[in-house]
C-alpha cells in the first residue's frame, strides 16, 4: 500500500513528460514545416527574381522594393488597400455593434435569429462574390431593376465596371459577409455584462443611455477592440471577393497591396517580385498583429 | 442602425432623457417592440434574401432568365441548370474533390487539435504561453505570402494539384483555430475528474483515452463543423495548388465558371445552391456550440 502511493506520483511525473511533447509534437512540427518555414523563405525569395516557371534563383538584393516602390501605381495599391480595409471594418463595426445589440434583445425566435445571421459566415467566399454579380449584374440584377424601378436611379450601373463604384462595392460586399461575425463577437460581450451592475445603475437613476454609456461600453470595449484589430488584419488580407469579382480592375481601381502580390506572382508569373508585396504587407500588418497579441494577453492575464 | 439614429438626438438633449425616460428601460422599449420586429425584419431579409435569389435562379428557366433576369417570379420551375451542372461539367469532380478534402482534413485536423488542446489545457509546463502565442500568430499571417512558398514546396514534394497536399495545407490552417476551440471546451471541464482518475491509477493516456476524450464529443462536433466550413470554403491555397480536375474543389470550380458560363445564371446558381448547402446544414446543427467557441477563441487568446 505504501509502496504503491510512493510510486505514484514519480510514475506520473515521468508520463506527464512524454505525454506533452508526444501530444503538441505534430502541431509545432506543421507550424514549423508550412507557417515559419514558408514565411522564411517567401522573405528570401522577396531577394531574388525566381519565375514561375521555376526560372532562375539569383539575389537580386533590394532590386524587387525598389521596383515595386518606384511604380507609379504603388500609391493607388497602398490607398485602396487603406480605403478597402478602412471601409470594410468601419462598417463592420458600425453595424455589427448595432447588431450585437439587436441580438441581445429579447425577442421570439431569438435563437433562430442568432443561427441564420451568422449564415454569411459560413458560406464560401466564392459563392459570396457569385451572388452579388448576380444581384448586381448591369442587364439583370435585381438591385438595378429595384433601384430604376423606385426612381432612385435613372439607368442601371455597372457597379463593378465603373472606377468609381468598384472598390465601394467590394467594401459593401465585404461588410455583408462581415457583419454576422463582428455582432457575434460584440454579443459574446454583451452577455457578460452582470445584469446586477445595471440594475443598481437603473435603481441609482441613470436612464437606457446612461446605462449603456457607463455600464455596458466600458464592459464590451475590449472585446470591441480586439475583434477591431482581428478584423483589420484579417480584411487587409482578403482578396477572393476582389480577385473573383473585379480582378483588381477596371484597370487598378480595386487593386490592394496584397491582390497585387498575388497578381504580380501567378498572373505575371514573378514569384520573387509577388513576394516582395507580400513582404511590404507583412510588415505593415505586424504592427496590428503586436497590437492583438498585447491585448488579448492583458486580457487573460 | 435604427438603434444609433434613435439614440443620437436623444443623447444631445440629456435632460429630456432623464425626465422623458424612466429608470429600468431597456433598450427595446426605447426602440418600442415594433421597431425591433422590424429591424430584425429587415436584417433576416438583407441576409437571407440573397440565398433566397441564388435558390429561386437556379430554378428559373434560362430563357427567362435571359429576358428579364430576376425581376419577374419564375414561371415555372426548371431543374435544367441543374442537369446540365453535371452532365455537361466535371461539377461532379469538384463535389468530389471538395468533400474528400474536407472530410480527411476533418479527421487529421481534430486529431492533431485534440492531443494539442488536451496538453494546453490539461498540463502545464515551459513555453506553454509561447505555444499559445504561436498559435494565434500563425492565424494571422497573410495568406499571400505563405502562398508562394508553400507552391514551390507542393512542387518539389509532388503534391501541387493533389488532394492530399490540399489536404496538408488545411489541416495545418484550420489546426490553431480548432486547438483554441477544444483547449475552451476543455477549459470548461472540471479538473476533479482527471484528477480523480489519476488518483484511482489511471496513466495520463487512460486518463485522456477514457475521460477526456468521451467528454470532448460536443467539442469536437463543433470543431469538426468548423475545420469542415473552413476548407470546403478555402479558396486562395485551392485555386494556387491544383490545376485540374484532379484535384480542383467546389470554389475554384465556381470561379472557372463565372468565366465560362457568364451569361448562364441558372447553372452557375444551381452550382451556387450545391456549395452551399452542406456548410450551412453544418453550421445550423452546431451553431450555438460553434458561436460560443469562436467568440471566446479569438477574444480570450
């Protein structure tokens, strides 16, 4: 008996010290073999010209940034990538805190409700894209026979083939799809609002405002500003609505930094010079992703 | 929406509101039960509309559709689109393609996640917290500069344009989200039950072999639905990584579609609605379980 106890927790020790390496192994070995391995060498193929076609290998140093910064369409790159990624989460948030309150509501068939909003989440990005060029289609879309039929417009417009709208719609569609997840998040907070804290609020006289103004945006402003900076990096990265629905175009009126890496690699078949963009994108976006990783650790800590 | 318009004015004047509004109101009786019935009214058609256009195009008969797109009810129904869907292209293969992938990165990935969760969760030791970190910086590096290193690799392993390299890919993507979603799962779970197990002599692999993983079974549905959204939808790796039928899944297919069968609406809808299908049946079964987790997955980090 006493033996037995004795051996116990030594045994265990010694399996726990096996069980850990064995269980986390094939997670770090992928991580290491397909995310740190990759983005190491995607850096040094930014260095060198490597094709496509698996042409040449040389170092090129700096010859691909230099490039790249003195093309005159880098600006227009950076600024719809600004205006994309801007657009997109700013709507997200406007709505998807809207949202989130909406959904916290009591209200019948809420449990429903909350399931079919988050659908747009679930589908695939290519089938977004195909059912907004349908419903925006020049000749046949609903919007426009809608919209012409309403009086709002005089002629359909070809939302996607105007300079002017292409990017605009692309954010529209963006913020479509993005909404659900945003109010989801919000609303995740908002159910961990202690009611109590509200109700002594509401019995101290502060009106729904007040209320919300002093008890419910203080309690939801971390989550708020994670799932903020979470969306950010995520809408920055996002090319398959733009790919698929504008191809960048017309011209390069929806053209973002990222697109264009992908464009410059697989279109054009310039590996290292695509590289080179993502690179550029890559080291803007570190500083958001600094920023996510600080907040969610202040969070668990 | 409506929710800010109504609460702006009121803010402005904020001794109208103390008086006007008495304490205990909760945001819906601001808005009045009617108002919200139809917000959300609004929202479910906003949302659910689309779809409900996709379902009813892919029933139209195309010579309507011709004539005047979605403007008019269909007049009849008609299952050509869909017909000529898989007799006329290799849609078959996409499904295919599509549900072999996802399912075998369904069963890799939750057992790669699992044992990963079942360390980060149940055992502590040295670099726990990096590991964490690690995974949550691997989920938010750019898909396009991962993308053309991980090509070059796929094609000096001869895995470009094969399921199993697709298949790689996925599992190490979708592995850090669905590691995050069990580790919650099993956060969750009271330790006095391993605990209690290992006092009764259990080894720590009895321990996760009879307890825990019996236990995880929701956590798992939810895990498994998510890894299977994940790379049913995933478009970017799949449309770099294959290049024929081979290997090709739904989303790249639909994308070759929209440039070879632009003005065929009811085909390319029908294989809209069967891309569909299958993630939001996933998604509705396993939603609330799934909505849980994801909040907390990317908020608590």
């Amino acid at each position: 008996m006493t033996s037995l106890t004795a051996a116990g927790p030594a045994r265990r020790k010694r399996r726990l010290d096996l069980t850990v390496p064995l269980f986390l192994s094939p997670t770090l070995l992928l991580l290491l073999v397909f995310v740190a391995y990759p983005f190491l060498r995607a850096i040094w193929l930014s260095f060198t010209d490597t094709s496509l076609l698996g042409g040449t290998l040389g170092f090129v140093g700096l010859d691909n940034f230099r490039s790249l910064f003195a093309d005159p369409s880098f600006p227009t790159y950076l600024r719809n990538s600004v205006a994309w990624t801007v657009g997109g989460v700013g709507l997200q948030l406007v709505f998807g805190v809207a949202g989130a309150l909406i959904l916290n509501q009591r209200f019948r068939l809420r449990g429903v409700v909350r399931g079919l909003a988050m659908i747009p989440w679930a589908t695939p990005s290519v089938l977004v894209a195909l059912i907004w060029m349908w419903l925006l289609d020049p000749n046949h879309g609903l919007v426009n026979a809608v919209l012409t039929r309403v009086g709002l417009m005089h002629s359909p417009v070809a939302w996607f083939g105007n300079p002017h709208s292409a990017l605009a719609t692309l954010v529209v569609v963006d913020a479509w799809q993005g909404i659900p997840f945003f109010a989801v998040m919000v609303l995740a907070a908002l159910q961990a609002v202690p009611e109590e804290l509200k109700e002594s609020a509401r019995t101290d006289g502060c009106g729904v405002l007040r209320v919300f103004r002093y008890i419910t945006v203080p309690s939801i402003l971390p989550t708020v500003l994670i799932t903020l900076v979470l969306r950010l990096i995520w809408t920055a990265n996002y090319i398959d609505l733009a790919y698929v629905l504008t191809g960048g175009g017309p011209g390069i009126a929806s053209t973002t930094v990222p697109l264009q890496s992908y464009l410059t690699a697989y279109k054009e078949g310039a590996l290292g010079s695509g590289a080179g963009y993502a690179v550029v994108q890559a080291l803007v976006l570190a500083v958001l992703v600094a920023i996510y990783i600080r907040l969610t650790q202040r969070r668990e800590a | 929406m409506v929710v800010l318009e109504r609460a702006l004015p009121t803010r402005a004047g904020r001794s109208v509101d103390r008086v006007s509004v008495p304490s205990g109101v909760a945001l819906k009786r601001l808005l009045g039960r009617p108002a919200l019935y139809v917000v959300i009214a609004l929202w479910m058609v906003c949302t659910l509309g689309p779809y409900v256009v996709m379902a009813l195009t892919s029933v139209t008969p195309e010579s309507q559709l011709v004539a005047y797109g979605m403007s008019r009810l269909p007049s009849q129904l008609s299952l050509r689109g869909y017909a000529e869907l898989f007799s006329t292209t290799p849609f078959v293969h996409y499904m295919v393609n599509s549900a072999v992938t996802a399912l075998g990165t369904v069963v890799f990935a939750l057992v790669v996640a699992s044992a990963a969760a079942i360390s980060l969760s149940r055992f502590r030791f040295r670099g726990r917290t990096t590991v964490l970190t690690a995974l949550l910086v691997a989920q938010l590096f750019p898909a396009v500069l991962l993308v053309i290193p991980l090509s070059t690799m796929l094609r000096s392993g001869h895995l470009l344009n094969s399921r199993p390299g697709l298949v790689l890919v996925y599992v190490t993507f979708a592995t850090p989200f669905a590691t995050y979603l069990l580790k919650g799962f099993l956060d969750g779970l009271p330790r006095e039950l391993d605990e209690a197990a290992t006092v009764d002599g259990c080894s720590p692999m009895q321990m996760v072999g009879h307890i825990l993983v019996p236990l995880l079974r929701p956590g798992l549905t939810a895990a498994g639905t998510y890894i299977f959204i994940f790379s049913w939808n995933e478009f970017l790796y799949a449309l770099t990584f294959t290049s024929s039928t081979a290997a090709q899944t739904i989303p790249v297919g639909l994308q070759l579609f929209i440039g070879d069968y632009e003005i065929r609406w009811d085909l390319l809808t029908a294989g809209g609605v069967i891309a569909a299908v299958p993630v939001l049946v996933g998604f509705m079964l396993v939603q609330k379980q799934l909505i849980g987790g994801l909040a907390a997955g990317a908020v608590k980090g």
